[in-house]
C-alpha cells in the first residue's frame, strides 16, 4: 500500500502528531517526512512503510482512492500489548492481548537481522531492535490475528512473509 502527501498529513491531524512525532515513532528522519508531505519526494519504499506502519499502529486507518475519495480515518483498535520484550529461544517475543484473548508474538533472530542488515548478538540488541520497529511488528502481528494465522498455543509467529513488502 501506498498514501498520498494529503494523507500522511491527514493521519498526523487525527492524532495531533507533529512531524517531529511522526519521526520518531517511524524511525524516518524529520527531513524526510517533510519532503513527502510537501511533495518534494517519495520517501525510500522502507521508510514509506514503516510511516504507515506507525500510522495503523496508532489507530488510523487509509482509505484508498476507489472513486470516493482517498482519506485517513481513526479504526476500531483490538490489538493491546506490552512493551516488554522477553527472549523465545534465539529471537525474542511479546505479550499482546487481541479481542480480550492473550497471545505471544515470536519474532525471529533472523527477521531481526534482515530487517536492519546486521547480526544482533544479544538479547539486549535484539529487545532495541523490536523497539525501534514496533509499528511495524504490531501491524503484523494484528493481521495474523485477524486472520486466525495462529497456533493452539496462542502463539503468532512473525516472520518474512508477515511483514510488508519493501520491510527488508
């Protein structure tokens, strides 16, 4: 998916985010937010992704240029979760809570890797690198839950194929 300029605009005034704000919560330099929003330049497909990644982990949701109208609109939020990473074996995993039921998001070592094209050795770097990507995991892992893409165990594993195209 794709938005517009207006968009990006329209999404930060539902939530009186300042671009500044936008910035840190997408990991994308302020510079480059500015530019989009002014139409100087797309940003980079990742950065792209990770704005409307930050976005929809928010609560806004896009509509699309259908005929109607492109827009921005709050959604109803289902997905609750903790900021507390803990490790799962090589990778690591979080507590999220979806229509009142509690599951474990595992992301891998290797996703990790991949998404900032290095080797994190310790769990500590493994914990920062959730972090600095959250939108992005949280939209993911809520699309697995809306689609029952889950286990018995109430575990929602993240992998490649969870996250956008253009993440990597």
């Amino acid at each position: 998916m794709t938005i517009s300029a207006a968009q990006c605009r329209a999404a930060r005034a539902l939530l009186d985010w300042t671009q500044d704000q936008l910035s840190e919560n997408a990991q994308v330099a302020r510079a480059t937010i500015a530019d989009f929003e002014r139409n100087i330049r797309m940003p980079m497909r990742q950065n792209l992704v990770a704005i409307i990644a930050s976005f929809e982990a928010a609560g806004v949701e896009f509509i699309p240029e259908d005929g109607g109208g492109a827009g921005a609109r709050f959604r109803k939020v289902e997905l609750e979760f903790s900021n507390a990473v803990t490790p799962d074996g090589d990778g690591v995993s979080l507590s999220v809570r979806f229509r009142g039921a509690d599951y474990r998001a595992a992301i891998s070592r290797e996703v990790l890797d991949d998404l900032d094209r290095t080797g994190y050795r310790t769990f500590s770097d493994r914990a920062l690198a959730v972090q600095n990507h959250l939108p992005l995991f949280l939209r993911a892992i809520e699309e697995k839950l809306v689609r029952g893409d889950v286990g018995r165990t109430r575990r929602v594993v993240i992998d490649h194929a969870a996250l956008p195209d253009g993440a990597f």
